[in-house]
C-alpha cells in the first residue's frame, strides 16, 4: 500500500457508517459524502448517482456548505442527470442548514453501539465477527 491509500477498505468505510452517528460542530472534519450528519444514513448511500458524479468526494461539510460548493461540484456534465435526486438531496441539506453547523464547535462522533457514545474495539470485533448488537450486514 502506497503513501496515498487510505488505511482501510471499503468493508471498513461500511462497519464505521453502519456504527456511527456525527453530530456536526462546524462541519471542518465531517465528510459530506461519507457521514451520517444529517441522520439516516450517508449522502453516499441515499443518493448514489449524485455521488457518482461528484468530482470532490473527499470534501468536508464545512467545504460544501460554502457558496453552495457541494452543487457546484456537481454542476458539470449532462444536467440532465442531475434531475435524478437532486431536488431530494437539495432539500434535505438545505432544511438540515438551519441546525447543522456551529461555528467554533468542533464535530464529534458518537459510537452507535456503545451506549457511552464511545469506540471500543471490543464492539466493533462483536459487530463486525460476531453479530453483536448493531451487527453490520455487508
């Protein structure tokens, strides 16, 4: 593995989404894409043709929030696909930005299977080998 990888796989994106809830401060180290900051489930996950087309699926909440950034990402192409989702997606950030971030807040993530909040390697071997609560279904 190169200097570039990230340092898991894709089996590990899925247990640490599956496990986790991000209450968004400012939104600086909160991924747009890949965390759950607005509730159910990732933007990745609700709205995978959107992701798809993005060019920048490593920008942060605080980033796109900005001037509107996560569209302009978006904004290349045929527009016509964007017609598939957008509104939906549009809506739900838009109605979720009157709460979501705190300037001077930082983020925080809640371990969802422990009810501390807090990682613990022991629950995510049980979730991850064997079924234990939250058991994450690949």
């Amino acid at each position: 593995m190169g200097g570039d990888e990230a340092p898991c796989d894709r089996d590990d994106m899925a247990l640490f989404m599956a496990a986790t809830t991000v209450m968004t401060g400012n939104g600086a180290t909160t991924s747009f894409w890949y965390s759950s900051w607005l509730g159910s489930g990732t933007l990745a996950q609700s709205f995978p043709t959107l992701f798809k087309r993005s060019r920048r699926k490593n920008m942060m909440v605080m980033e796109a929030l900005i001037d509107g950034s996560w569209i302009k990402d978006l904004a290349h192409g045929r527009m016509q696909d964007l017609l598939i989702g957008f509104p939906a997606m549009h809506t739900r950030i838009t109605v979720a930005n009157t709460v979501t971030t705190t300037e001077g807040v930082q983020d925080t993530i809640h371990w969802d299977t422990e009810e501390s909040g807090l990682y613990s390697a022991k629950s995510a071997y049980n979730m991850q080998f064997q079924g234990g609560r939250g058991a994450l279904k690949l």
